[in-house]
C-alpha cells in the first residue's frame, strides 16, 4: 500500500468550518484508537519508528507539519496544513513527523491499540524487515 492524501467532508459556514471522519466511507481501516501531539517545541520532531501492523491517518487539526515516510526504498515528504486532510501511512512505515508550527496540533488515528512490540524502532532493522515482505 502507498501513503496518500484522504480529503475529509467538509461543511463550510460562516459559523464555522465542520470536518469529520467516518472509518466506514473515508478510512481503510477500523479505529481503534485516537491520540494527539501538541506542544511541540520549535525544532523538535516526533517518530522515528515504524510499525508492523498499525495503519494510522494523520491531520494536522491546527497549525502545520511535514510527515516523512520511508517504505525502505522510497521516502515521501507531505505537508499537511489544513484541518480537512489528513495522510493515510500504511503498516511498515518508516514515520517521522517534523517542521511543526507554533501551537500546531496533529491528530492521529489508528487502526490498533497502543502495543510496543507493534514498533520497530531501528532504521536498519525496519530496512531489512522492508525487504521481506
Ligand atoms: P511514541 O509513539 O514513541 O511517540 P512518537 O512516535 O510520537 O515520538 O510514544 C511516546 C510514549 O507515549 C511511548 O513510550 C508510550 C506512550 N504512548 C502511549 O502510552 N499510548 C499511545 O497511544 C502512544 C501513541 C504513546
């Protein structure tokens, strides 16, 4: 599987702007779990890891930041900045979220729930268990 762009609905209103996600008409996967990363200092980035079986989508509800992912052979670079899209990352993912803004807010969905040993922490590892599948 490619990581892609999924666009989510969106109801646009002088009110206010509506988004929403439903697994069954925008998602690949079932969810099973929601967390968040916020207050990111300037600088810092997150991941560095991948998992062997989670798939995950990610939006950048507030503010921005660029998610790099790596397949072992391929690297891809998105930058995500609007609160109606969010990247689809495949299970084994080399993932690295980077280049957030000031008070930036990235949701992220995921198809399991928290397990370390679904990670792969180890670039050289992750390579090598890229090759097999
Ligand atoms: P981690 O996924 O390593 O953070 P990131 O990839 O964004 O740098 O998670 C950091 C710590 O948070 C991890 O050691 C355990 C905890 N954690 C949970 O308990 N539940 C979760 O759903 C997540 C994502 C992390």
């Amino acid at each position: 599987m490619e990581p892609s762009l999924i666009e989510l609905p969106k109801f646009l209103d002088e009110r206010g702007n509506l988004s929403f996600i439903e697994e069954d008409s925008q998602l690949p996967f079932k969810i099973k779990r929601v967390y968040w990363i916020y207050d990111v200092p300037g600088g810092q980035i997150r991941g560095g890891h991948a998992f062997k079986d989670t798939e995950e989508l990610i939006v950048a509800i507030s503010g921005s930041l660029d998610v790099v992912l790596n397949d072992g052979q391929k690297e891809y670079r998105f930058h995500l900045n609007r609160s109606y899209s969010g990247i689809y990352v495949p299970k084994m993912m080399w993932r690295m979220l980077d280049n957030f803004s000031t008070n930036s807010l990235a949701m992220i969905i995921s198809s399991t729930e928290y397990d370390e040993n679904d990670y792969i922490r180890n670039f050289n590892t992750f390579k090598k268990e890229a090759q097999s599948c």
